[in-house]
C-alpha cells in the first residue's frame, strides 16, 4: 500500500514538472504582454477552490521560483562561480551552495511584491491580514517575475562575448525597470481609481521600501 501511494505520488510529481514546459511558456509571455489583466487573474483564482486554481498559468509563487531557477541556471552557465558562495563571513556562510544562493534571492525578490501588496492595502485603508493580503501578494508575484529575469540577463549579459555587451547590459535593465515601475503605476491607479501619475507616486513609495529591505538584507549577508 505504502509501495502504491509513492507510485501515484511520483506519478503526479513528474506531470506537475512535465506540464511546467507548457504552462511557464504561457505564464511568461502573458505576463509580459498583459500584466493587468494576469494581476486581475491572480485576483480571481485566489477566490476558487484549491484544485481549480490556476489550472491554465503557473501558481504565482511557484511562477516568481521557477524564473529565479532559470536566471539561476543561466548565470551557473554563462558566469564564473558566485562570490557569496565562496564567502566565509558572517551570515554569508549559510549560503553555502547553489541552492541555498536560490532561496535567498527569492526572499529578496519576493520584497517587491510584499512591499506593493502593503501599500496598496494600506491605500485602500484594507485591514492587514493573512487572507487580504495573499490576494494582491499573488497578483505582484506575476510581475515580479519577469522583472528578476530581465535584471538577471542583463547582469549576465557583460559576461557573454560579445561586442556592446555592456549596451545590452544596459538596455535590458532598463527596458526591464521601465517596464515594471510601468506597471506598477496602472496597478495602482486602477486599483485606487486614481490618476497614472498618483499610481506612479504610489509604486515609487512601494519600490522605495522593497529597495531599502532588499539593500539592507544584501548587507546583513555580506
């Protein structure tokens, strides 16, 4: 019976991986080309039954970790071992393999959305609690993702031999920026009801504070 249970488990395991090269695909793309309308999805699946939610996307989280893995794997492809792995100092010695290294820059990358969920709760004048904010966290965890992607390519992109590396470089951090402060600002101003550039002074103040917890938990690694 035991033998039977870890058949199915591993049965459902290996779909779940097999189905992520169909539905990450989607999941970026239309995250991408429509943010608003995947925040406004995210929104609505929170609402159903758990195995009815998002049965044609990636999970939110799930969707944030599986990016970080491919920019992960690119920079272990493309790049010379990560610093902080060989560093022996402080708190910097618990992230100690390639592993460990992932977790922590899903925590910090998981500080945009938590930070934008805040404010946004906070604007609407919202109680905070566990159920009113997994609502928007979710929604942000869409858009976050494509944005740790382009800020990983674009880190990684002086180390590829190629004439105008650093351009590139530059190009897609900034498209990258540009195009989730963007977003960002509609996010906002939809949900306020409120002008584009209201929006913009809210997701400025929201980036503000991921920016500030995101430095100083790189420094308390360090």
């Amino acid at each position: 019976m035991d033998f039977m249970k870890i058949i199915e488990s591993l049965d459902e395991a290996l779909y779940s991986v097999m189905s992520w090269l169909i539905f990450y695909p989607i999941t970026l793309w239309r995250t991408v080309v429509r943010p608003q309308k995947m925040m406004d999805y995210a929104d609505r699946e929170v609402s159903d039954r758990p195995n009815e939610q998002y049965d044609d996307a990636i999970r939110p989280p799930l969707f944030l970790f599986l990016t970080l893995l491919i920019s992960h794997g690119l920079e272990v492809a493309t790049a010379s071992r990560n610093p902080l792995l060989s560093d022996t100092h402080g708190l910097a010695s618990l992230v100690d393999s390639d592993l460990a290294l992932l977790a922590l820059r899903l925590l910090l990358f998981s500080l945009f959305p938590l930070m934008m969920a805040v404010r946004l709760l906070h604007r609407q004048r919202t109680r905070l609690t566990h159920a009113s904010l997994r609502r928007p966290f979710y929604g942000q965890c869409y858009t976050a993702a494509p944005f740790a992607l382009m800020l990983g390519v674009g880190t990684l992109a002086p180390n590829l031999p190629l004439a105008g590396a650093r351009i590139i470089s530059a190009v897609v951090i900034g498209a990258g920026v540009l195009w989730y402060f963007a977003t960002q600002a509609r996010w906002f101003a939809r949900k306020l009801r409120v002008s584009f550039f209201v929006g913009a002074g809210d997701a400025c103040v929201a980036t503000f504070y991921s920016i500030v917890l995101f430095v100083l938990a790189a420094i308390v690694v360090h």
